[in-house]
C-alpha cells in the first residue's frame, strides 16, 4: 500500500488537488501535520470536506513517534497532509526517508507554497536569492544569520523572501515545572515584530545591508481569498495592519522596471490615500 | 465577473485544485497558455476532464493578442490555465496588470511549480540561490550569463536550479521564406544537452565555477507518477537516459548530511548497480 505526502497549498480546503482528494479518500487513516504551519481553516472543515477522519499529527508524532503515521503504510494506505507543498520543511524528507526504510511505498502529491506564491508580490522569482527564517527573538535568544544571508542576496541584486516564526504548541515551562503539561497559545510573528527585529539587527551589526528606506513587501495570507500584500519601505511597514497570519516578508533586491508596474498596485501610498479618503468622508 | 489565473501544478490533469476545477467549470471561456511549459497532457484531456471547451492560446495569442483573453473578463467568467504556477513567467503578470487596466477583477489561484518541487531532489529548498535557465545554444548564438549566477550562488554555497529551454512554435524561417507559414516541432532540452553546455561554457571561461566532478541532481517529469530523477557528477549525468520531457537539473552547492542521506535514493551508482545486474542477467 501507499504513504501519501500530500500537499494542501496556500489557502482553504478546496486547495488540495483533485489526485490529491482523491488520494487521501482511499486512505484508511489520515494524518494532518499541525507545527510548522497553519491554513486558515480548522481540520473539522477538513474532516467534513474529505468524509474522513483527520488526526492532528503534531510535533512530539512527527518527530520522535512518526512511527505511528508510517508503520502501518504496508498494510494500508495512509495520506499525511501538509500545509503547502511537502518538500518544504526538513521534517517530510525525514519522515519519507524513514517510511521506505520499512519498505512502505511512498508518493508524493506537491501544491503551492509560499516559495513559488511569492512571486505573486510582483517580484520575479528568477531573482531570488536564498530564503531566510526570522525566528522570534527572546531576552536571550536573538539570532541574526538572517542578516548575512540578506547582505550575500542584496549584493547580487536579489530579492530576499524572509519567512516568520511560528510558535505552536510550545510547552509552558513555568505550568510545567509545577507538574502540569500546559501549552502557549500559538504565536506566529506579524509583519511589523519581523520588520522591528530587522531593523534592530542593521541598527546592531551596521553594515548597511538595509536601512528603513529599503522597498519590501509584506504579504498575508498569500493565497488565501482574502491575501494582503503591501509595498513600502521598511520604515512605512511598520504600521500597516496585515490582519491575521501567516504572514511573510520580501526585502527587494534590484527592481526592474515591469517589477515597478507590478509592485505600484500593492503601494502603501494607496492605501494610505484609501485611507485619507476615508477620513474625509 | 472574473478573470482566473489558474495554476495547472506538473503532472495531469487531476493537479489542478478543486478550487481551480471550480472556478473552470463556472467560466463561459477557458484558454490554456501552450507554450512556456507542457503537460504530461493534452488539451483534449483537459476538455473532458472539465467539461469545457479548451481553446489554446500560444505565444502570439498572449504575447500580442491577449486582449480575446481578458477582454470579455467584465461580461464572463474566463479561465486562464497555466502549467505550474501563474507566477513562475514574466507573460502572465502582463496579462493580469491589463486585465485590472480595463477594469476586470482578477484571481489567481496558485498551484505547484518546479521552483518549489524541486525540494524532491532532496536538496533543501532554504539553500537555493537564484534560478538560472539554460538557453538552446546555436551556431551564432551563445549565452553564458548563467555561468555567472551559478558562480554566485556556488561562492555562498547555494544550489542552483537550472530551467532548461523549450522551443514551441517556433517559425520555420526557410519555409517561411518561401512564403509559407510553418513551425518547427516542439524541443526540450534534456538534462544531458545541458550538461553539455555547462561543461563547454567552464572549458571556454575557465574560471573554476564547477567541473566534471561536482555534483548535480537531474531531474525528469517533476511531480509526475513517472518522474526521474537521478544524483551524479555532471560527467555521470553526461549519458543517463532521463526519458521524456520536462527534465531540469540542479547544481549542488555544500551539501549537509541530512541532503546526502535523501540523495543517496536517486544515486547514479544505484542506476548502474541495477544495469550492471539486468545485463548479467
């Protein structure tokens, strides 16, 4: 029998792909990954949409005990969903890897993701360098690597998609030092917190990667019916209310002129104009 | 009314998105972009599958003609199918800034490209460089300027997606000469073509970039149920029979444990070790 990867894209339920659908329907179990991302819908909706039963599948199964998503893929068909497309995080490479270690056939069902969507902003895919990850900084922990993979792309005229930090179910030490297995809220950073950390790490290590006058992007909910993308500089996205997650971030690199065409339609002036209309009225 | 964009994914005609089946089955025109990219596919597979009439929109049609596309986007529903995702070529966000221009609502709705699939290989898309695409070279014609992005992205140890070319429609001159309208049959380029030229643009330039030893993924049918992809030298992939088109190839940067592990499954010495056996056979 068969372990399908699937992909679910960007958006709602109805962004799965019709083989994927049909996939997940011959399924005697399905799993869906619920740590490295979020769709904007509940896995109920997704229950209902399938006519099958989805088990959250979260960090602690995937990484330590994926033996239970994998182990019956001999014997069974098993789909486990992923936000996006499959081969975006490291955990599913590990997972494959794993479940054909056993002799279990595996195949994988890709979709959108982010990396592809973001040319959606208007700025070519063909000039971005790497991506980057800005993890939530602590009073401990602010880790700025992000900040030389920004200067290696910019230096060559790239575009930089910076996707944010998303905490979910992160273990409440404190509840937990007093015997009780608690779990935070989930946190997923917002355009703005990623913006300010940006700005403290040029204010730190000055070495003129970026500044406040640098042209970005902030995109939410990018794919979804309701996606927000906003051009401005960095110093204007600060206070752009992006509304829910998840949200991502491109820092522009050298922009050519149809790039300029496209970006104009997503400028905060407009919406500031929008804005100002709005007051007057 | 709207205007879809809609991503077709890299396989058949099930890739498409429930979502994007939808938004088809609701237009009163459906045309499909014919020739950036193909499908594992036909038109007419699609217009069974649809239920819809599939009219083929090629270079010329989109390039000079795009207004029989949008322009009934404010009376009728129109679909707009594209291999991948919408976003992954110049063209299509050209369409979409004209259609807005003349006051048609535009929605996209995204699916799997190579950009993002070519995570399968088991290379981490994270260390991606820019994407360069290899051009058919011809007697007069000659481009290297990929050797320089390669160069770039091999300095910050980064691997490097190479897009191979696809000659569709294009015209046959000499008959064109003689007055008649004629194209030339479709071409691909293999992974083994590029190879080739990669390794005549280090002969020519010299400068170090990459050799016949480094490594490199070649990849055939992404996404596809038959999908190739084989882990080699580039000197290894010189001869590896990749079948059908797409094919496309990605040159490996530093490679961490983890990738090594994912690649071992798509190692060359695999392919020969089974080779070696049907023959003793």
């Amino acid at each position: 029998m068969v372990l399908y990867v699937i992909g679910l894209g960007l958006g709602d339920e109805t962004d799965i792909t019709v083989r994927g659908l049909r996939a997940v329907q011959s399924c005697d179990k399905v799993y869906l990954e619920n740590y490295t991302s979020i769709l904007g819908i509940d896995h109920k909706t997704l229950s209902e949409f399938y006519g099958r039963e989805v088990i959250l599948a979260d960090r602690d199964c995937v990484e330590t005990g994926a033996e239970v998503i994998y182990a019956n893929a001999k014997e069974q068909n098993i789909a486990f969903l992923v936000v996006g497309d499959p081969f975006c995080a490291t955990t599913h490479s590990d997972l494959i890897l794993r479940a054909q270690e056993i002799g279990a056939k595996v195949e994988v069902i890709h979709n959108a993701s982010v990396m592809g969507a973001a040319g959606a902003c208007g700025l070519q895919l063909y000039s971005y360098g790497q991506t980057v990850s800005i993890p939530f900084f602590n009073d401990k922990w602010r880790p700025d690597s992000f900040y030389d993979k920004i200067a290696f792309n910019r230096k060559g005229g790239l575009h930089t998609l910076c996707l944010l930090d998303i905490k979910v179910k992160e273990p409440d030490f404190e509840a937990m030092a007093r015997g009780r297995t608690v779990f935070l809220p989930p946190r997923f950073m917002s355009v703005n917190q990623a913006v300010e950390q940006l700005l403290e790490v040029e204010d730190k290590r000055q070495e003129g990667v970026y500044s406040r006058d640098t042209l970005c992007v902030g995109m939410a909910r990018l794919g979804q019916r309701d996606q927000k993308i906003v051009a401005g500089t960095l110093a204007e996205l600060l206070s752009v209310d992006f509304g829910a997650p998840l949200h991502s971030l491109v820092i522009a690199g050298d922009v050519h002129f149809l790039e300029e065409e496209m970006l104009a339609q997503f400028s905060v002036k407009l919406l500031q104009a929008t804005t100002t209309a709005d007051e007057t009225a």
